[in-house]
C-alpha cells in the first residue's frame, strides 16, 4: 500500500501533471500493478482499493453493562465492518 500512497502524494503535489498523457507517463515510472494504473488513471477508487491487500480488519464488540439492581440478560451480537 505504500507505493499506492507514495505515488498519490506525488500526483497531488505535482503540478506538472495536469494532462491525462502526463499521468500515464508518470504512472508509466511507477511499481504499481497494471491494475493499480489502470485504477489511477480512470479515477476509480473502488478497483484501487481492491487491489491493496493490506488493509486492516476493523471489528467493533460492544459491551454493555447491567446496573446491578436490574436482572436482565444482555445480548452482545458480533458485528465488523471492514473499511467501510
């Protein structure tokens, strides 16, 4: 994923790539996968996250705590969301 935010980073601080010809140039230079290019170029950022596979698993419990003068039963579900 590094080389994915290395390579934004340099396209949003260079003003020299304003062309679409430019950018593919630029992308052209880069270790990015094919894909990743493609990805960039087209301004798709559904397919660009789909190729890093890095990212983490976020998984929320939540937990709930009874006052002691109640008697009831607490159901906790399991619920993730993984970078949404």
């Amino acid at each position: 994923m590094n080389n994915v935010v290395q390579v934004l980073t340099q396209l949003a601080n260079n003003a020299a790539l304003i062309t679409k010809e430019e950018v593919t140039q630029f992308l052209a230079s880069t270790e990015l996968s094919t894909q990743q290019k493609s990805a960039i170029a087209a301004h798709d950022i559904d397919t660009l996250v789909e190729t890093v596979h890095d990212l983490p698993v976020i998984k929320c419990f939540p937990v709930l705590v009874a006052d002691d003068d109640e008697e009831e039963i607490i159901t906790i579900t399991n619920k993730h969301v993984a970078n949404a």
